[in-house]
C-alpha cells in the first residue's frame, strides 16, 4: 500500500518508536494548522523525522537517555534529504480532555509530564493521544524537503506517493497488544 501522507516528529521520538519504546504520540495542533487544531487523515503514514530543537527538559529519562546517544539530534541535518524508514498506523484515536488522564501516556513515550502538559493546555485544554503500531520498512525513502514541507504543521504531503515495500513490526504483536490494552485500560478508566 502506498502512502504520500508524513507525520512530522522529534527525530528523538522516531528513535524512541524505532526501539519500541514509544508506541503513543500526544499531538496538538502545529502553528501552521488551519485553526490550530491536530487532525487525523489518515490511519497511516510515514514519520517523517525532524529536528530536536527544544532541549532535553521536554524529556524523561529514557529521552534523555536517547539524546546523549544521539548529540546529532539537536542540530540541523547535515544532509538535504530525509530518511524515511518507519510507517506507523493508529490503532486507536482518543482525545483525552481530562488533564488527570495525561498520566497514563507517559509509560508509552519520551515526553516528560511537563512537556504533555504544556501541550494539554496549549491553546485550548485538550490534546489527542494516537496509539501507534510502528512498521520499519526493508527499503528506506529519501526524500528532499520542500518549502510546502517547511514549517510548524503535523502532517506534509510529501512529492509522490512512496510504497513502504517490506515492512516488520517494531514490537511483536502479542506484546504490542498487552501494551496497548494496558494504557487503554488506564486512558479509559
């Protein structure tokens, strides 16, 4: 199945998902969104990895942890074009509305609860949580950024439609599954 649709993210958060330690993504909208707000088009989509410009306060231990691993995280990419080795596909939506709720994401990511909340109150209280299954692709993309791609916005169309080709999960499915109820468990409770 091919897929023209990337969901810009942290190339920390990439990294995290790559390594299955991060199967949730807290999104609010970007600057650049019509009316501010996240939407979901589509059920799948590439990542397509940005670069870390905040500093590692936005991060637990675990995102810490990644970028020391990664010092090339916080600068801008050496290379015009930009890897695209990861398609991911929501196997669940919930807007959380209840700040109290924020919590139970924060086992599933690399954001720390400072950096989810800030993003809950952003604008308006509020902020959607996709429960992702991420896919690493056998041939990776490379893609050169356009000035449509540039900016603060969630979602880039990128110039054609890319076929993933080969695609492995990045965590079993039995475990993925045990994962996913949980934090559902604790979201809807």
């Amino acid at each position: 199945m091919n897929c023209q649709l990337a969901l810009k993210e942290w190339n920390v958060v990439c990294e995290a998902i790559r390594r299955g330690q991060q199967i949730v993504l807290a999104r609010k909208g970007g600057i650049s969104e019509p009316e501010g707000e996240f939407e979901l088009p589509k059920d799948r989509f590439w990542l397509y990895p940005t670069y870390f410009h905040e500093a590692g306060s936005k991060l637990n231990e675990l995102g810490k942890k990644l970028l020391e691993d990664h010092p090339e995280f916080t600068q801008p990419p050496a290379s015009a074009e930009v890897t695209l080795d990861l398609v991911c596909e929501v196997v669940e939506a919930i807007y959380i509305e209840d700040e109290s709720k924020l919590r139970a994401s924060l086992f599933e990511q690399v954001l720390n609860q400072e950096a989810v909340t800030a993003r809950f109150h952003y604008r308006n209280p509020g902020i959607h949580l996709l429960v992702i299954r991420a896919f690493e692709v056998a041939s990776p993309a490379m893609v050169v950024p356009t000035e449509a791609m540039a900016g603060c916005k969630s979602w880039v169309e990128l110039a054609e439609s890319l076929a993933p080709g080969q695609l492995s999960p990045i965590v079993d499915e039995g475990s993925f599954e045990i994962r996913k109820n949980l934090l559902l468990s604790a979201l809807k409770a």
